[in-house]
C-alpha cells in the first residue's frame, strides 16, 4: 500500500486530469491493458481490487518501488480520503503518457 500522503495527492492529480485532460484517463480494467502496453504514467489501483487480480498483474503491480517500467504505481487502502471515490469509479483507474 502506497503512502496516504502519496495516495491523496496523487488523487487530487487526478480530479486536475479528468477537468482539463479527460481523454488520457482510463477507468476499470482496460487500465491494466495500457499498463501491460507501457502506456500509462501512473495506474491507481484499490488494495481489494489488487487481492482479485490475476497473479501476473498482482505480482507486477506489488513491486517493492511502486513502478512498472515507466508507469508510476498507487495502491490506495482506507485510509486515503478518496478510498470511496476511487471505488465509484471501479476501484482502477489509469492515466496515459502523453508522448
């Protein structure tokens, strides 16, 4: 589980995107497509959703530095303050490299 500080920020990040840049946000599992692809810059992940995953996204997503190749990694838990709003959207949610 990523830092409640990490998670919160990286969160607030993201209501920025989805305001201004809303075509580089991906929800659900079509997220882990673009992180296998190496075409996300940070995915967001719930630690319930991570436990249900495949073995092969679990182990790639639990990486001890939080990175997958380029791909920044943020697992939230209950304690962040957008737990709840994360869960709305799907519980993962990815965001595009603009390359």
């Amino acid at each position: 589980v990523s830092d409640k500080n990490i998670q919160d920020k990286c969160f607030e990040i993201l209501n920025n995107y989805i305001s201004n840049k809303s075509y580089l946000v991906v929800f659900g599992f079509k997220s882990l497509e673009y992180l296998k692809n190496d075409l996300l810059k940070v995915l967001m992940i719930s630690y319930d959703i991570l436990n249900k995953l495949d073995i092969k996204y679990e182990q790639i997503i639990k990486n001890e530095n939080h990175q997958y190749k380029e791909t920044n990694i943020v697992i939230y838990n209950e304690e962040s303050n957008y737990f709840e709003e994360l869960l709305n959207y799907g519980g993962i949610i990815g965001v595009i490299s603009e390359k």
